[in-house]
C-alpha cells in the first residue's frame, strides 16, 4: 500500500471522526436544551398546582393481595 493511500484512509477516518463528533455535539446541545424547556415548564407549573403524582415519602400501602 502506497503512502498516498495510507494517507487517505488516515484523511476519511479523521473525516468521519469529525462527522461523529458533530453529531454528538448537536445531540448534547439539544438536550440541553430539552432540559431546559422542560424546568421551565415545571417551575411554571409548580407554582399554580400540585405535581400530578407526589414525591415519594417511603410509606408503601397494602391491599391485602398479593
């Protein structure tokens, strides 16, 4: 294998490492920005209502079945 194909195999990994890094940037940034809309809507939220299920305070019920 010539230096010039070696050359190119090493220039189409790092593309494609590039490639990949991107991809996962763009995701981390979109889930940030998820978690953000998603604080706000529960600061939003929580101020005017109760949450839907309430925090877990240990106590566990029983209904007589197994």
């Amino acid at each position: 294998m010539s230096t010039e194909e070696k050359e190119t195999k090493i220039r189409l990994a790092f593309d494609r490492a590039r490639k990949d890094i991107a991809v996962v940037q763009a995701k981390i940034e979109c889930k940030r920005e998820e978690m953000a809309v998603l604080e706000a809507e529960q600061n939003a939220g929580s101020s005017t209502t109760t949450p839907a299920i309430p925090p877990s305070d240990g106590v566990v019920l029983h209904n007589g079945k197994p």
